[in-house]
DNA sequence: TTGAAAGCGATACCAC
DNA sequence: GTGGTATCGCTTTCAA
C-alpha cells in the first residue's frame, strides 16, 4: 500500500499536520523538524492523493478544454499551447471533443460542476444552442471563438473583420472573381448544389456566418457583384470535404480568380483538387486560407493566409480563465487578439 | 453549495446508502423509492463530487495520454482516437506532452500513482533514460511507439520492416540514389553538416535508428551502396527542420532520385524545399513519407507513406491499458500493428 | 431492500 | 511551531 501523510507523520515522529505543512511549505516550520519530515517523506517515496487533496481543497487543479475536432492541426496547435501554458501555471488539462454536439457540451460543463475539473476552455461551434446559454450556475468557463454572448468570459479575433480584410487583399492583387470556400451549408433539405447563402438565420457555425459576412462586406465595398455562385458551401471544415467539394465545383463552372478558404485545412483540400484539375496556383486561381498553421508555410505553393498569434489567444483565455476560477463573481471580459494577412506565393501575381 | 448525496437523502426520505445505490444503479431499489430518489436527485441538480468518488474507490476514472510533441498532426490524430475510444469506455484523458524530456515522463508516471489517472498511455522518444525503465511500483502504463522493453505493454508498429519495404519500394519504382530524412543526428559537437549515420550507440530517438535500419536493409538487399552523404539527419522531426535542412542539403549536392522522409510531417518540409529550389516531384525527385496522415493525400503532390491502422493501435493501447488497470499483475503483452506501402503520386514513375 | 456508521487521505481549525 | 481532530462527499461493510 501506498504511503499517507499518517505514515510519514509515524515515521518522522510528528503530526499530520506538520507533515502537510512542510509539503505545502506556507507555514513555517522549524528547519530540523522540516528535516525529520522530508527525510521520511523521501524514505516513504510518498506521492500525495490528489483525489484527497481535491476533495479537502475543492479543487482539483485541473483545467477542461473541449475542442469540436481534435482531428485538425489546427486543434493540435491550440492544445499544444494549452497544454504547455496551463502547465506553467502548475495546472493539468483535461480533453475532450465536443464534435459539435451541444450535449457533450453539457456533460463537460456538469463534469466541471463535479469538480473533476476547475475551469472550463470551450470553443463552441454554434452557441445557439450551446450548453452555456442554459442558466443555472456555471463553473468557470472561457469561450474561444467567435460566438456572440456576453454570459462568460471570452477571447476571440475579429472574424467579420478579417475575412473582410482578406477578400479585400485579393481584390487588390487583382482578383475578381473571388469564391469564398466553407460558408455555411444547409444542414437538411435540397443541398443539391452544396451552395447556400448565410443570412441571419442560416443555420452554421458562428465562424463560417462571420467570415461569409466579412467576405460579402468587402466585394461590396469594391463594388463587386455579389453571386451567390461563388460561395461554397461546406457541411465540415476537413480537407477531404473540401476536395471533393471543390473538385466537384471545378467541373461545372467556370474557374473562379481565387478562392477564399474559410480555414487552412479547407485550403490544403483545395490545392489538391485544383492540382487534381490541373489548375495552375496562383496561375489559374489563386487561394487564400485562414489561421496561419504551420503547415501552411510548407504547402505546394506556400499559402496566403490570416495569422493571428496563437500563443497569445491561448495566454489570454488562461488569464480569463485564471480570473474566474479565483473569483467566481469576476465580470465576464471579451478579449479580441489582433490578425493579420499573411501574403505568400499561393496568391501572388 | 451543492447538493449532496446527504441532501437528495434527506429530501428523498432515504438514506445515502440507497442515493448511491440508484446512482449506481448495481443493487435492486424498489421502483417507488427509486422514484423519489431521482425526483430528489432532479430537484437538487444534483452532480456526484467525482473526487469523492476518485478517493473512496482509488480509481479517477481518466488515463493520461502522453505524446512528446502535441503540436504535429499526428498527434492531433492519435489524441483524436483516444479521446473518443477512452469516451466509449467511459474514461477521461489527461493530456500531456513530454517534449522528450525523461523529466516530464518522471512526472507523468508520479501523477499517475497519486491515483490522479488510473493509467497511462506513454509514447516514449528514448527509452534508454525514459522513466519507465526505473524500478519501483508503476502504475498501469502502456507504451506506443517502438521502443526495446518488456516491462510493461507495449502496441507499436514494424518500423523496421515498414522502412524497409518502402524503400524496397522506391527501389522497385526505379530510384537508385535514395536519400532519408531524418535519421539520428548528433546531438552536440561537431553538427556542421547535419548528417550522420546511426550505429548502435548512436543518440538518436528510437523510431529514427529503427527506421534507418531498415533502409539500410533495403539498401544492402538491393546490391545499391551505402552512401552516408544520403542520410539526411534531423534534430527535430518537423517540417520547418525539415524544409531548412533538404533546402540546405539541395544547394551544395547532387539532388537524388528520391527522399524517403521518416514522417510525413517530414516529408511535408522537403516538398516545400523541393518546390523552393525548383525541383519537380517526383520527376526530378520522388517523396516518400511515413505515417500516412490525413493531410498527406492532400499535398502536392499526394504523398507515398506508410500506412497503419491508426484506430486499430489506438483502441489496442486501450485494450492493453484496460488489462492491465483491471488486474495489476497482467503479463505485460506487445502488439504489432500491420502496416502498408501507400503509393500515391509523389512516387509515380 | 434499506439504514447506520466507518473510513478513503489530505487539510484547516483550534488548542497548547 | 506543532498536535489533535473534524471534515470534505461518497461508498460500503454490517445489521436490521
């Protein structure tokens, strides 16, 4: 059997109090008792319970985070940093993948009610009908992503924005024909087309509806035509969806100038139809992505895309984080992490 | 304050005993005192206290997944299936990342005996000063990835035999000047040329001496020579390493006629430095890669690798942990998972 | 079938 | 400074 505190406390001939103390290292404990104690500690190769220890604290020093699709490289990068700056806090990360059903976002925020965990990261995919918006008492909870609320804390960049400011880059490299990749796609019903429009109350993803719009904005702005041909949908924002989606849209119109994929991932699964094709990039069409992964640097060509520092998006939710967990009465606060177009040979003229 | 098995007993008019036997739902309960008790457990929002739990029964109900470097996809896919074959065994997972630091494994192994996991997923770099290795009690450890023990269980693939065939297969394609990327390199010294090649007691992480192994196999097989200048070594395995040092290698050698990359990630990189210096793949230089990542059928172009049933090494690493989390004393076993040349067009003749 | 009570291991309160 | 001791919430003998 494992050693406990008792036992240390037997052996170093003390309390278990004392013992806790020079574990814990508030109190000051006199140097040869703390000598007896650690000795004993060391002899006894003692490990602490941290299930005791969270049932005593009520905390378990660990921190939830629930991603939609840990299958991404964009999700490998978001827990890497997580997990690295969660640890450098001295918290441990728990992880799950929501898939986008709201219900396993409901047993994450009851598992945080359960005390398995302290706080909560979630980047929800459509909070319409996200666990969060139900009331009742919350655990401490981040939101990462774009989604529109002000119940908890959140940290998020400007997708209208960015999108707005992407689509407009192209314009000015001299594309016209601009078609936006990955917006929203009808969930039931005649997708024939694949092809659909976001408008208020199109069903979504929050990410997909912001970018479509920040699109939309800016070939209004330059007084492009708006043509509804050119936004293409996507139910999922994996390569293979994209692939075959674009591959599928190459044999029957007319090749857009460039395309605006809605992430990067959609991108790479674009680069492969077009090469599939035999469009030439940028020669052809050009193509655009969005987040900056880092694959996306080594892509056949090197991709344009919006950056956004990453680190910083993830130290930011860990400080909102932070103030929740501490206070659990704390205001909620919105963090924006600027981004910026990053421009490589994939859309160069 | 939260509702209690206490509380839902006193509202039920039961005792807790018979709360946590409906919770538990093991012990027959007649349906009308069921009845109340869950109406009570409805009315209360009642959530379990899981360290409670995690104390009483010395089981947390989470294992702990350890990769050594979580940023890559390929780390985003594994942590994928085992979070979603841990969730059909109703287990959490803890996530970490080690970034081949033995310390970190230290870590792991201790959180793992403070009953904080109940087991440990491992994917060790270099087992030879790896915690794993230390006596004393472990916890229920299972290693991934190809690594010389037998001491606790292990699920891992023939990369020898896999590295071998794939170059067998570069060879039967035509490719007589072969180079791999990222064999073992130097840790310190004399690194000018980042090349070495592997020997017995050569630094270097398993899976790189394993793979080198089997080239030189093939190699030999083949009659072809063993030329070092081809083995191409990499301190890291990621594609900006990757992209830097073939771009490097291009400018001041003869280009071979193919590069087999020991991971995809890898093989991501050279493409790109290929691309950089103008060399056509696989015309003027074939590709290969390892691992056979989703992403990897949407390069340019799609890339030959090694293929493995990905799910199948997951849900057998959980299979082996959940043996041996059940009973202490289980005879450590090793799987194999078979694997398969992918031959897509980066290889084409 | 259900109730009473002990105890998992660590910590905090209150004495000394 | 340090020692007893109650307590966190849940489960589980042992009785009834």
């Amino acid at each position: 059997m494992r050693a406990t505190v008792k036992d240390v406390a037997k052996l170093a001939g003390v309390s278990p109090k004392t013992v806790s103390n020079v574990i814990n290292g508030i109190v000051f404990v006199r140097p040869e008792t703390r000598e007896r104690v650690e000795q004993a500690l060391a002899e006894l190769d003692y490990v602490p319970n941290l299930s005791a220890r969270g049932l005593r604290n009520g905390r378990s020093g660990m921190i939830g985070l629930a991603l939609p699709d840990l299958l991404r490289p964009y999700s490998a990068e978001i827990t890497h940093l997580v997990v690295e700056l969660a640890h450098q806090r001295g918290w441990g990360v728990q992880i799950e993948q929501t898939a986008a059903e709201p219900k396993r976002e409901f047993e994450l925020l009851s598992k945080a009610r359960a005390n398995l965990v302290d706080g909560l990261i979630l980047n929800p995919v459509n909070l319409d009908d996200s666990a969060v918006m139900t009331a009742g008492p919350l655990p401490a909870v981040v939101l990462i992503g774009d989604v529109d609320q002000d119940v908890v804390s959140q940290v998020a960049i400007d997708n209208v924005g960015a999108a707005r400011e992407m689509t407009q880059h192209l314009i000015e490299q001299g594309f016209r024909r601009i078609a936006a990749v990955g917006t929203p796609e009808i969930p039931r019903g005649a997708s024939g087309t694949g092809r659909v429009g976001g408008t208020a109350d199109t069903p979504g993803t929050a990410a997909a509806r912001l970018r479509t719009t920040g699109y939309r904005e800016a070939l209004e702005a330059a007084g492009l035509p708006h043509d509804p041909e050119l936004e293409i949908g996507l139910d999922r924002w994996s390569p293979e969806g994209a692939a075959t989606v674009v591959g599928r849209y190459l044999e029957d119109h007319e090749t857009p100038d460039a395309l605006f994929c809605f992430t990067d991932t959609i991108a790479a699964g674009a680069l492969s139809a077009l090469w599939t094709a035999g469009v030439a990039v940028p020669g052809d069409c050009a193509v655009a992505g969005f987040d900056n992964i880092l694959e996306s640097q080594y892509t056949v060509p090197p991709l344009t895309t919006v950056d956004f520092d990453r680190r910083q998006f993830v130290q930011s939710a860990l400080d909102l984080l932070g103030e929740r967990m501490a206070d659990k009465d704390a205001q909620p606060r919105r963090v924006v992490v600027p981004h910026r177009i990053v421009s490589r040979a994939s859309t160069a003229r």
